[in-house]
C-alpha cells in the first residue's frame, strides 16, 4: 500500500477500514489516519472511530485514500461497505484493496484451522470480477491486481499466544524453525513446478496512484510479522545467508529467521 501512501500530501486523510490496532503505523506519514472497526482496537495507533463498514459515519468525499487490507473478506455486507467506501472517497482519490484467493492452500487451511472459518464470510476466487466490482462500487478506475504470497503467520504459536486467540484454533499451531521449513518448501515446489501453493491472495489498486505500481511479487513474507521485503533489498543490505545449503535471512521488521527466496523466480 506505499505506492499510495507515500504520495498523498501532507494532512491528507485517509480512512483504514476494518483494521482493528492499524493496518500500518500512522506515525510513519504525516497524514490524518482515521481507523475505524466495529471491534474495540487494543493500540490504535490514529484515530479510532468504532462503526459498522456498511453504514460510515463521515461525510461524502472526506478522504483522499481508503485502504482495505484483508477485511473485505470479514464484511457480512461488503457489497454496501464498498459502496459507502465510493461515496467517502474523493473522485481523485485512491483506494488498495487486499483479500485472500479462497481456492488457495493458505485460505483453505486459515478456514480450517479456526472455529468459524476465521471470520471469512465471503469467498472470492477471481480477481478479475472483483476488480469490475469494486470499481463500479467505488466510482474509481482499476489499476493495477498484484499476487501476494503467504508465511502462514496464523500458524506460527507465537502470534497464537492470547486466550481468546487459542479458544478460536483448533490446535496450537506451529513453532516458527518447522513453519519456516514448511514455507520455503511451498516455495521450492512453486518455483519447480508452477503452483501456487504459497500464494494467499490479491492487492486491488483503484483512482490516482502516482507511483509505478510494481507487480513483481515479494515471495520473501516474514512467517511472524507477515512483511514482504523484495528480494533484491534483502541482498542489498547483507541479509542474506547461508547454512546447510539453506539460503535465509532476518526480517528486518522483527528479527526472526526466514528461508530466502528470489522474486525473479517467480515473476
């Protein structure tokens, strides 16, 4: 969502919706970050507004931006918070949208490994069809669809730590050496034999983006805190390793080891 983010101006406002404690740290932008969730946040970082996605309490054309990640997919009325995302949204203004690809190994497994299928109540398994359906909603044009890549953070035991969290999976998940492993065979397999087993989903981008929208996909996916760093970065700064013919490296947003993948592989 940078290539958004980066270019608004100074006080721009822009609405995160359905992003519980942020979908990125507002105090990284000089912008007026709005964050709104019908659930209580822990530690919003930006101002809060509790409220029902379908039903927004601000007034037409108030924000230059709208960022979506990973909530449509919780929307028991997307189709009308959508809609009141196009009425919101500035005519110029721009809109990033994230959601899982249901026909993936990483969706099926999320629905699976908690009790009510993680809060997915709705399905979307083309990217195409979501793309002309979100830009009649929003009144802005499509972009740009950018494939994104999974870790499996939801399996990793240490981001399962809370007791309400346990109480939803059925099982403890797994320790971040063996969840490691497990994503960089995905990757391995992908890379030989063309699947998509370690894709999660798509990044919709919609209006006025002033920044090239890059395509490649970003394979290096943190399996604690679930950044993406391009590859070439990771080299670039020295991160890079290598140990019993494993390449790997440090994320470094959170430290933790990560099996080491090449996006160009991938493209």
């Amino acid at each position: 969502m940078e290539e958004i983010l980066d270019h608004l101006p100074e006080g721009a406002r822009v609405l995160d919706l359905g992003s519980r404690d942020g979908s990125f740290p507002a105090d990284a932008y000089r912008l007026r970050t709005v964050r709104v969730d019908i659930s209580e946040a822990l530690g919003t970082n930006g101002r809060l507004v509790r409220a029902d996605a379908a039903s927004l309490p601000f007034p037409a054309r108030s924000f230059d931006a709208a960022i979506l990640n990973h909530s449509l997919e919780h929307f028991v009325r997307w189709k009308r918070a959508v809609q009141e995302v196009g009425r919101v949204i500035k005519r110029e203004g721009a809109v990033f949208v994230a959601v899982p690809d249901a026909t993936t190994l990483a969706d099926r497994l999320y629905r699976k490994v908690y009790r009510s299928a993680g809060g997915h109540v709705n399905l979307f398994d083309c990217p195409v069809e979501l793309a002309k359906t979100l830009s009649w909603y929003f009144g802005l044009p499509h972009l740009a669809t950018r494939t994104l890549y999974c870790s499996f953070p939801f399996l990793n035991r240490r981001n399962t730590t809370g007791p309400s969290l346990r109480r939803q999976m059925r099982f403890r998940g797994l320790p971040e050496r063996p969840l490691a492993l497990f994503t960089g065979a995905l990757r391995a397999l992908d890379r030989r034999t063309h699947t998509r087993a370690g894709v999660y989903g798509w990044g919709l981008y919609f209006g006025r983006v002033s920044e090239p929208i890059g395509l490649a996909p970003r394979t290096n996916v943190c399996i604690r805190c679930g950044q993406g760093h391009p590859s070439e970065w990771l080299v670039q700064l020295g991160l890079v390793r290598r140990r019993w013919r494993i390449d790997y490296y440090h994320c470094p947003g959170c430290g933790v080891a990560n099996v080491y993948t090449r996006d160009s592989d991938f493209a």
